[in-house]
C-alpha cells in the first residue's frame, strides 16, 4: 500500500484491461486520471479517488488539454499506462486503408501522444508501461494493422527507455496474450478455440491477472526496457502458416 497517494494516468481506462488497471491502483490508496473517448457508464469502486476526462488519444491537441488539466490538479505524476486501443482484423489485401490508420493512430500514435504530453510532469522515479501484444512479435493472418501497431509500440517503449533513463523515468512493455474483454469478445466461436488451444495454460487470461502485472511494473525500481509477457505461454507457441 503507498504511504502517500500517488497520481496514475491511464488511457483507456474505462473498459477492460485498463478498467481493471484502474481498480487495482485505486485498491493500493492511490488516485487516477482515466483518458477515454467514452466516460465510463459504470460506478468504479473508489470513485472518489477516480477523475475521468474525456480524451481522444489520437488528436494532440485532445491530450494536451487533458494532461493540463491533470497538470492544474495534481501537479506531477507518478506513472503513465498507454491501454487505450482499438482492433480491426483484415489480411493485407482486404484491409481498408480507413481500418488501418485508425488502429496505427490509436494503438500507436496515441502513446506517442500521450507519452510526450505526460513526460514533462512524470515525476523523477515514475514510470510508463506500455500495453503490447503477443501479435506485436509473432504475426498472425488478419492481423496486419494491429501487429504492426503493437510491434512499432515495442520500438517506441526501447526509444523512450534509452531516452529517459537519465531522469529516473523507467519505460517497460507489458505484453498481454488472449484476454477476456469487450476487443476479444467479437472473434468467432471457432476462432476463439484455436487460440486457446494453443494456450499451455489452456485458457483465457482475464483482465486483472494482466492489471496486476502492469502495476507491479511501474514499480520495478530496475526494470528499463523490458518486455514482460503475460500470455499464458502463447509467445512461445507460435501458431504457423499451415494450422
């Protein structure tokens, strides 16, 4: 538990595995900024210690407001979580151009954007976690935009590691697999068995397992670069061409 409240900004945060990041650090007594396109239509649990803006993590303009505000309330901050994202599925040849910038602007230049609007108020010793995923780093048919995104976000969280480390600021990369959300929940029945199939834990990993890992990130005092998996082993089985 923090002896002093600390300020987290999650993007994202008012589905899913952002959702489930801001009730778990609101649990540990600390506050949160919440970015989202949507304010959230349910109660969270601590509402006192939750303020949500609505953002839209594309436009910089958007974020650059948002983080004023946040800058105006609390002063400084102590982490920074990039979850917000969207997903369009499509192979190279079907895929429209429109699907394709949306999930680039949103999965990617959304972190761009809210990573250098938070830099200057991070306080020495925070941190930023990124949220990744297993398509970043082990292509998947269909999933051309979304791969691209999550593997160019991977090159941005090294970039700003190498960048940062001389202001105690840590930047790390937590790499969900098949998760239980509202993004997954459109996939096929059949589509949904193969990957569990080839989960080794043989299930579906849910929201709060990847939220717990998130923040104990932002507190790893050491960690500057990583790339931490919480996937149920799916990184390293690799569904190929054929299956």
């Amino acid at each position: 538990m923090s002896t002093q409240p600390k300020t987290w900004i999650i993007t994202g945060g008012s589905r899913g595995i952002g959702r489930a990041v801001v009730e778990r650090v609101i649990a540990r007594g600390d506050r949160v900024v919440s970015l989202s396109r949507g304010v959230s239509s349910l109660e969270f649990s601590r509402p006192r210690q939750v303020m949500e803006i609505k953002t839209d993590v594309t436009e910089g303009d958007s974020v650059a407001r948002a983080i004023r505000a946040v800058a105006e309330e609390y002063g400084s901050v102590y982490a920074l979580v990039n979850v917000a994202g969207v997903h369009r599925g499509g192979r190279v040849t079907d895929l429209s151009r429109v699907d394709w910038d949306l999930v680039l602007r949103t999965n990617l230049t959304g972190a761009f954007e809210t990573s250098r609007a938070t830099v200057p108020i991070l306080e020495p010793g925070g941190a930023i976690v990124n949220v990744g995923a297993v398509v970043g780093f082990r292509g998947f048919p269909g999933d051309v935009a979304y791969g691209s995104a999550k593997a160019g976000l991977s090159g941005m969280t090294q970039v700003l590691a190498a960048e940062l480390a001389p202001r105690n600021i840590r930047v790390n990369l937590v790499v969900p697999g098949f998760v239980d959300t509202d993004m997954t929940s459109t996939l096929s029945g059949r589509a949904r068995e193969k990957i569990i199939a080839s989960i080794p834990a043989g299930r579906i990993g849910e929201a709060s397992e990847i939220a717990q890992v998130i923040v104990d990130v932002a507190g790893a005092t050491y960690m500057y670069g990583a790339t931490v998996p919480v996937d149920g082993g799916l990184l390293n089985s690799f569904i190929g061409p054929g299956r």
